[in-house]
C-alpha cells in the first residue's frame, strides 16, 4: 500500500477512534452506576458518581448493549491503528493476501480480505 493511502486510513481511524471513545465515555456514567465489573474496561475509567441518575432497566441495557458494541468496534480500531504502525496494516491475517482497497474503504479496520471473510462466515454459522 502507498504511504499517502496508508496516512488517509490512519486519518480516518483516528478521527473514528476519538468519535467512538466519546460516545463511550457519555455511555459510561450509566454503566458505572451498576458497578458490577461487566462493562467494558473503559467504562470503569470515569466518573464513578453515579447515584443520582435515575435510569431505568431498559435504557440500562440499551446502554450496556451500545458500550459493548461500541467498546469491541473501538477495540478493532485501535488494532488497526497498531497494524498501521507496525507495517502490516492492509494484509489479510489469514492468507497473508493484500486486502484490496476498496474494502479497505468500506471497513478500514478489517482484518481480513473478502475472501477469508466469506469462509469464516461460513464456519462460523
Ligand atoms: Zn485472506
């Protein structure tokens, strides 16, 4: 991959990652209320005066639903943004093949190449 596409994929996961982590850290007030060591890491970082917020059971678990979610998405960023450090960020972790670029552009913290993709979906059903 060129170093000018390499640097728009690391712009664009940064600017994802710094979106997500916000989205989170709202999300996280609600979760820390429980404190019951299920929600994600990230969550347990801030604000732990919680008291106050009077949230009920569904929109807890909307809540918990949207912070796992989000926390794994931000998790495969951010081992992106590794992989685009260390070099091997575009190759596909199961062939070694070169993801191509457009699903690159689709889903820019994938890990593997459309190929891999279709027979782990196949598996894993
Ligand atoms: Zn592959």
């Amino acid at each position: 991959m060129r170093k000018t596409e390499m640097e728009r994929f690391r712009r664009l996961l940064e600017d994802e990652r710094d979106r997500v982590s916000r989205s989170l850290a709202k999300h996280s007030k609600i979760i820390q209320h429980e404190g019951d060591g299920s929600g994600p890491d990230l969550a347990k970082a801030h604000s732990n005066h919680m008291a106050d917020q009077g949230t009920d059971e569904y929109q807890y678990e909307a809540t918990i639903q949207f912070a796992s979610t989000e926390g794994r998405y931000l998790y495969h960023i951010q081992e992106a943004l590794e992989r685009i450090e260390n070099g091997s960020y575009g190759k596909c972790e199961s062939c070694g093949g070169q993801i191509g670029l457009e699903r690159l552009r689709a889903l820019p913290y994938t890990r593997l190449c459309i190929e891999c993709k279709e027979e782990e979906e196949k598996e894993s059903v």
